[in-house]
C-alpha cells in the first residue's frame, strides 16, 4: 500500500499550498513565544515600602512632610549602614499619640533596648513607578514572596501536562480539532488570567493557559512537518524557529509600551481569537487520517492540495484504499509504545534526558542574566537576537552533513562554553557574558536540531504523543533550572555552569547512539521505527538511483 510520502513525489513535497499552510501556522508560535517569557514583565518587583496607619497622613499634613521625610521617620534602613529602608517592618508607634514630634517623632519612642520597636506592614503597601505587576496587584512581597516563583512554575507546570495531554488527544483525535480546541483554551484562559480578581484564579488559568499553550507549540510543528517531504522538513523548523525568536525579540517592545500588566496579558491573548479564524482553514494532517484508516478524507486532502500545487494525484491512489476497510484493528496511543520495544525505549530515553538537558541548560543561562544586575528588556533581545541565527545555522547545516553529527556538536560547544565561562573571573564581565551567551547560542542550536530528530524517530501513530512525553521532560528542566541556578549559586557561583556544561556533554555522548534521519521518510509504525537502518539504507539507495537517473537523463 502506498504511503503518503510516496503520494507526496507526485502532488509536490513542498508546492505553494504546503508554504501558505505553513506560513500560517507558524504564526500561531508568536503567541507561545510570547507566554514562555512574558513573566519577566508581568513578574517585576517595583520599590515599594510599608503603608503606614492613618495616623501618619494626619501627621505628614500636619508637619507638612515630604514623601522621602515620611519614609525616613516611619520605616526603618533595611540594615545599618544601608541607605535603603526596609520594605517588610515599619516602626510599631501609634501614631495618634499627641506628643510625637514633628521633627524627631520616632526618637521619643524606644524599647528597654533604646531601639524603636519595629512590626510588619499591617497597613499594606505603597509601590513605587507607574508600572503595575502581579507583585503589586497580589501583593506579592516578604513573607508572600514565594507566591511570585509558584505564579512561574505553574506555567511550566502547565506545560508539563498541556504536553501529555494535548499530545494524546492529537493522536487519537486529530491535529487540526485539538489545535483549535488549544487555540479557544488559551485565549479563554488568559484573558481570566489578566481579569483575576484573587491570586488563587490567577494561579488556576495560569495553569490551564500553559497546558493549552504547550499544545499549540507541538501540534502546530507535527501538522507543518507531516505536510511535507523529507527533504523540507528543514525549512519547516527554519521558519517556526526563526518566527519564535523574533516574537521574543519584539516583546519587550510591547511590555515597555504598555504600563500595566493586565494590558500586556491582554495583548498577548487576544491574537489566539485571530488565529482561530484561519486555522479552521487549515487541512488536517493526511498523514494521520491514513494511520487512522480514513483513507477517502486523506485523499481528498491530497488533491486538493494537487490542485492547488497545479499538480493532478495520479490513479496509482486506488491502492490506498485497499486499507479503508480493513479489519485490523486501530491502536490507539500508549505510553507503553514508547518502550515496549528495544528501539523505541532507546530513542524515547535518550531524547528524554535532551530534552530535559536542554530546557535546564537554555533556561539556566538566561536566568543568570537576572542574577547579574542587567536590563531584563536589553536581556530578553538579546536573547531573541542570539536564538535566531543559532537555529537558522543548527537546521542548515542538518541538511548538509545530517542529523547526528551537528546535534553532537551543538550539545559539546554548549557544554564547553559553559565549563569555560566558568573559569573565567568575575572581572573580565563582558568576556564571561559573551563566553556564556556561546553557551547558549550552541544549546539553542541544539534545540532546533532536537525538534526535528524527536518527529523522525517516532512513527506517526504516535508521533504527536512520542513528541509530548520527550518534550514534557523540558517543562522539568524549566520547573528546575531556577532552583539549580539559585540554590547552587548561593554555594559557589559558578557551579551552575560546571553543571550546565556537564550536562550538556553527557547529552552530546548520548546522541552518538541515535541513529541518523537525514533523508528518511518519516516511519509510520513501531515496526519501521525498530528496522530504522534498513529503512534509511532502503531509502539512501532509492535516492541515489534518482540521482543517477536525473544526471544520465
């Protein structure tokens, strides 16, 4: 029975229907490349110190107090010496009382101790800047900092079960309904997001938005990839990959044009409505529809697609439906298709710990550009300026010389620029930062050859779920890499990049024992995926008797 590969030498591999649908897909990236980092903004810290009772308005009217002459007599330096006042305590005084003076008031009021008692910010509290951020909205501060990391982890949290789920759900209902059902989640949910009145219903949708997000992101890549040949699935990462970095590029734009942090959620909700106007336009993926046995609705597809490449599908179609009613049964995706077979559990295992090695590593070193002091506007550029040509260069170079070789390579200079970067002293700023940010260009590099590795060695029965389960171990590593890069560094600074680097060389070693992809067609059950050699060498020299026919010719 013929294969949709086969069908695709005929109704064209990559025509102009295939580039428009493509196009239009990888806009649906702008909006998860958005919610990835968009917390930088919406998670910001304002100055802020305690409110104080009311009796310290009436006195500040009274006195006629300058703000910075309130703070320096009701709230305490943060540490002696310091010339920051403490944004958690303020001085415990009633204020009401009649002989406070307005000069010196807190000198008249002191424990056994002479010092002026202290309490906490009872009150609430002021926040400095015109900017408004889930900190100063939820009150997110001392002793409820923590609620700021849990607000981050959920979205990874999310994303971790937006993987396994969605990724499922695709398999065994379709990618075009779950792509949209994703698309209506994500927007509903955000926009909850932006109008929660408590924390609690933030953190909730913030959850499901992540879940809905992340089946975007990989429903939205398999649909692109089994549209075309093998020889084009490049280009597919190409232009989703190069999209995802310029919409990290362009978002602190957004974020510093708009001032409150509802208005920036808003903003980077509202386009999923939009795209769900096309995307119903979009085709189902034939690929799936012939694992599923649909036989006549992958071929209506196919030469609807023939027409549009100005192509015509040739009768050799008849032979597919030979399959349309046939009685063997249908399998529906497991978990244990993943590992019930020596090859399989190789790949899923291997591509597990890539995944999760390079979620910690990518996003280890952009947090540490936080922890330096720098501008987060300046920081999210410039990594969006460093992810472009890194996959650009990563998907390129796959076609020339292949899948392994350059996927081993990225995983090494990542991790030998990161152990290097560690070696370096905190003098020499601008040469650590730009050693570590080659570690981070080697491991994006590596991201974008890993996307496409992971769709190859799985078949399509399970493609979109195998795809979930490895990526779902990247949404781990983001849960991780804030502790690894906090805890460690509070041992010894550059711990965190031996680790990086560590880490991303054993996951250089293990990719030597996948096999190489370039050029095959994508398998479309288990059993191709355990003949995989015979299956590349069958179509290594299927590729070569077309070469010499065309040069012969």
């Amino acid at each position: 029975m013929l294969t949709f590969d086969d069908v695709l030498k005929d109704i064209g591999e990559f025509g102009r229907c295939q580039k428009w649908i493509i196009l239009l897909l990888s806009f649906n990236g702008v909006t998860f490349a958005f919610l990835i980092v968009v917390f930088v903004f919406l998670g910001m810290i304002p100055n802020h110190w305690c409110r104080g009772p009311p009796g310290t308005l009436e006195l500040r009217e009274k006195c006629g107090w300058s703000l910075e002459e309130e703070r320096n007599y009701t709230l305490p330096l943060e540490k002696p010496g310091n010339s920051s006042y403490s944004r958690c305590e303020r001085y415990d005084i009633d204020w009401n009382t009649t002989f406070l003076s307005c000069e010196y008031p807190v000198t008249l009021i002191t424990n056994s101790s002479g010092d002026v008692p202290r309490t906490t910010c009872k009150n609430g509290w002021f926040f400095d800047g015109s900017r408004t951020t889930i900190v100063s909205e939820y009150e997110l501060i001392c002793e409820n900092a923590w609620k700021v990391d849990l607000s981050q982890a959920c979205i990874e949290i999310g994303f971790f079960l937006g993987a396994l789920i969605t990724g499922y759900a695709a398999d065994r209902f379709g990618r075009k309904l779950c792509l949209l059902a994703c698309l209506v989640g994500t927007g509903v949910a955000g926009i909850v997001v932006a109008l929660a009145p408590i924390y609690p219903v933030f953190v909730i949708f913030r959850i499901l938005q992540g879940l809905f997000g992340r089946g975007i992101c990989v429903i939205n890549a398999v649909i692109a990839i089994e549209l075309v040949g093998p020889r084009y699935r490049r280009v597919v990462i190409v232009v989703t990959q190069a999209v995802f970095s310029l919409s990290i590029m362009l978002l602190p734009g957004f974020a510093y044009l708009i001032k409150s942090w509802k208005g920036i959620q808003l903003a980077i909700t509202v386009p999923n409505f939009v795209l769900l106007l096309y995307c119903c336009l979009i085709p189902e993926s034939p690929r799936w529809l012939l694992s599923r046995k649909r036989i006549k609705e992958a071929l209506k597809i196919a030469q609807d697609i023939a027409e549009q490449n100005g192509k015509c599908l040739p009768s050799t179609y008849k032979e597919m439906i030979i399959g349309e009613n046939s009685s063997e049964e249908i399998n529906n995706p497991s978990l244990l298709d993943l590992f019930r077979t020596p090859q399989m559990r190789k790949h899923t295992l291997i591509l597990m710990y890539s995944w999760f090695t390079s979620s910690v590593v990518y996003i280890g070193l952009i947090l540490r550009l936080g922890i330096q002091g720098s501008d987060s506007y300046i920081d999210i550029f410039v990594a969006g300026a460093v992810e472009l040509p890194a996959t650009i260069l990563g998907v390129l170079v796959v076609d020339r010389v292949g899948r392994r070789s350059p996927f081993v390579l990225s995983n090494i200079l990542a991790g030998a620029f990161c152990l290097i970067a560690a070696c370096i002293s905190k003098d020499m700023h601008w040469l650590k930062t730009a050693v570590a940010t080659l570690g981070r260009f080697g491991i994006t590099m590596s991201l974008s050859i890993l996307f496409l590795v992971t769709s190859e060695l799985h078949p399509t029965s399970i493609r979109n779920f195998g795809i979930s389960v490895c990526s779902s171990l990247s949404d781990i590593g983001g849960i991780a890499a804030p502790f690894v890069l906090f805890r460690l560094t509070a041992i010894w600074s550059e711990l965190p990049l031996i680790i990086f680097g560590a880490l991303a060389l054993v996951a250089g070693g293990l990719v030597l024992l996948l096999p190489e992809t370039r050029g095959l067609r994508l398998p479309e059950t288990v059993d191709e995926v355990e003949n995989i050699t015979k299956l590349y060498e069958h179509d290594r020299d299927e590729c070569k008797e077309m070469v010499n026919l065309h040069t012969s010719a």
